[in-house]
C-alpha cells in the first residue's frame, strides 16, 4: 500500500521552526522524506536544506524571501507556524506575526505552488469564537492590500478595542474558511488550519503570565492532560500530505475536544474561574 503521509521529492517550506509546533512540524516531515526550506527569526535546530533569516510583520522581506526560495526550486507545501502569544507582546506586532503575516506568506507562497500542493497553518482554540465576531473579523479579511490592513489594526489597538492574541486567531479560522474554496478552485492548492488547545512549547509560560495559572489549569481538556508539540505537528504534517488531498478549507480543533464541548454546552465554563 502506498503511504500518503510520504513527503519524499517534496520542497516544504516551514515558517516559525525554531520551537515548539514549527520544530515538530518540520522535524516530523523530514522525517517522512521532505526537504525542509526554514524561514523563522532565528536559525533551527532542526535539519533544513536551506534557512532564510525574515520578519514576518515586514511584508516586503516575505516577498524578498518567498522569491528566493522559488527561484531556487519547487515550492510543494507551505506550514506557517509563526506566532506570538497575547500579553507579552504589543498588539500590534501579535496582530502582524499571527494573522497579517500569515496571509502575505500565503498569498505569496501560492502563485509558485501547483495543483494538488498544501498550505497548513496554525490558529488556537482561543479563535473558536470568530462567529461571534465574524463582522468585525470581515472587516479586516476585506482589506487585502497589507499596509491598509496594518492601518486598520493600528487604529483598533489605539481606540483599546483589540485583544491581539484571540483576535488574530480568529481572523486565521475565518480567512481558511474563506478563502479556501477559491483559493483551491482558482489554483487547485489546498489550504486548512489548526486549532491547538493548551500546548506543552515555549510559549506557555507566557499564557500563564497573561491569563493566570488558575485559567491555564482548569482550562478544559476532556483527555485530561496538555497535548504535545509533536501531537499538533502530525495533523498538520497530514493536513500538507495527499492524504489530506480532498481537504482544503477546513478548520481542524485539535485540542482533544474541549472546542466541541464548550460549544454544545456539555463543557461547563465557569469551573474555569474556580479555584
């Protein structure tokens, strides 16, 4: 039987590897047989072919990289795994890295990929109430040239009206939505997401810094335990693979069924708070 999940002959570009679900990510894809092209602020551990030093909030240095990296060879799969948590770093900068960033890396990426090609990238279960806010998320998603975006963003931050962190992520979950179906139907490239719940990786401790260790410990998790690094990196090394090669579009909870729970209502969120 032919695996699916094999990246043999397969360029794949891994954007935020140098920690935590982007390391797994490309650690793991690797390993299935794909040539690992790095871009991320810092140089990885992790075995690459190519590493790329960028910024994602400059949307000129993704275009910078995303050329080079095409003139050098096929660009067959795309995971962007960069992201900032909330509280430790300015909104603005959250906002550019996790959710502006992402889509100028997306937008990039897919002139140079072709039929049949994936595109995973990360959101958060704290996305999972972009519906409740899906006319203000609209608003940004509608704004496709950056620095207007970048404008919109800043003006939110300045009235105190942005929460950059649950924000971004939400916009994440609704532009896969979005733009998935024409993305796929326009180019044949798939693109889809995932939806981590609580994470054993460096960034952690700056969640429990921002929402309280109380909040982080009694956060739901019906397996009863954090999920690993390595346990986000396989749905997205799946989602790339053509396994996945009728999924595009899609928004995967990955967080052991507190989205589900929480969402019908047999979660209750007020032991959250409790002591």
């Amino acid at each position: 039987m032919k695996n699916l999940l094999n990246y043999e002959g397969k360029r794949v570009v891994v954007v935020g590897c140098f920690s935590g679900m982007g390391e797994s990510t490309a650690r793991i894809v690797g390993e299935l047989g794909g040539e690992i092209v790095a871009v991320d602020i810092k140089k990885p551990s992790v075995s690459h072919s190519k590493f790329f030093e960028v910024d994602c909030r400059d949307p000129s240095a993704i275009d910078s990289v995303v050329r080079e990296i095409a003139a050098g060879g096929p660009l067959d799969s795309l995971f962007y795994c960069a992201g900032l948590p909330g509280g430790s770093f300015p909104n603005v900068d959250v906002m550019s890295v996790n959710f502006l960033g992402l889509r100028h890396m997306v937008e990039a990426c897919a002139p140079h990929m072709k039929r049949g090609d994936g595109i995973a990238t990360i959101s958060s279960g704290a996305g999972m109430a972009y519906m409740m806010a899906l006319d203000r998320v609209k608003e940004l998603l509608a704004l496709t040239d950056h620095t207007e975006a970048l404008k919109w963003v800043q003006d939110a931050d300045a009235e105190g009206g942005l929460e950059g962190y649950s924000f971004s992520k939400m916009c994440t979950i609704a532009y896969t939505l979005f733009r998935g179906p024409i993305l796929t139907q326009e180019t044949g490239v798939r693109i889809n997401c995932i939806s981590p719940g609580p994470t054993d990786t460096p960034m952690m401790p700056h969640f429990i810094e921002n929402v309280g260790k109380t909040f982080m410990d009694n956060f739901p998790k019906p397996i009863g335990r954090n999920s690993t690094a390595d346990e986000q990196g396989w749905p997205l090394a799946f989602l790339n693979s053509d396994a996945a090669s009728y999924i595009s579009g899609e928004n995967l909870f990955t967080d052991g069924g507190s989205s589900g729970g929480i969402m019908t209502g047999s979660i209750d969120m007020s032991q959250m708070s409790s002591g």
